[in-house]
C-alpha cells in the first residue's frame, strides 16, 4: 500500500484498477478451475461470477467517476460476499472432509483469502479517502 499524490495505491495502481484486476483473476480462476476439474456443476463458475460483477462495477467507477463511491462500495460488498462464500472451507474442515473435492476446496480457500484481502484493501482505501476529505460522509 502506499498513499502518493493523495492516492491510495494497492501494488502502485489505484483501488479501482487493482479491483479490476482482482475482478479479472476470479473471472479466469472459475473457468480455469472449472476446466481443470472437469466439472459440469454450475457452482464451479461461482468465482467468475463473482468477478463479473466485480469486474463491472470497477469499470464503471472509472467510467463515472461522480458515482466512484457508490461503485466501489457495491464492489466492495462483492468482495465480502466472495470471502464469505470462502468460509464455507470452514465447515468441511470441521468435518475432516478437506480437500476430499480438491478443486472445490481450493476454490473455496482461495475466495476466503483473497477476497479477505481484497476486502481489507477496499477499508483500507475508503479510510485513507476520509482522511484526506473528511466532508465527504
């Protein structure tokens, strides 16, 4: 992270680039996965859904850059929902299951962490905003 030119910077590009990107990962995650595993089950795809939506309304920000704010906060709620999904690894831990379905748990663990990551990062950027334009509640 590093805050330049009253820019808050993840990897040196914006918050909203940066969620492109992440948009883009989970996009080809889900296909790649989804190929990989041989899977005919929809719920492979659910990353890149995920990251369809996230992708979308990254661009959008940049696109209309008076409607940033709602945009990135509709991203950033994607971004939670994504790690929330993740959890679901939690479950299948208890259960002594882990990895018995190695694509799908793999998927999951990397939903919880990357998009925990990717939600820290989005906090992380609307406080940073704050603190350099307060009036902006």
């Amino acid at each position: 992270m590093d805050q330049k030119n009253n820019e808050f910077l993840v990897f040196g590009k914006t918050i909203e680039v940066f969620s492109l990107y992440y948009g883009i990962f989970l996009i080809v995650w889900g296909i790649v996965i989804s190929f990989l595993s041989g899977s005919s089950s929809y719920t492979s795809y659910i990353p890149s859904f995920l990251g369809v939506i996230i992708f979308l309304f990254s661009y959008l920000s940049l696109k209309y850059t008076s409607k940033k704010k709602l945009f990135m906060h509709i991203t950033a709620t994607i971004g939670l929902i994504t790690m929330l999904g993740g959890l679901d690894i939690l479950r299948i831990l208890s259960k002594g299951n882990l990895f018995s379905n190695l694509w799908a748990d793999l998927s999951k663990s990397m939903m919880l962490i990357t998009g925990g990551l990717f939600v820290y990062y989005c906090f992380s950027s609307f406080r940073f905003a704050r603190k350099i334009n307060p009036e902006s509640k």
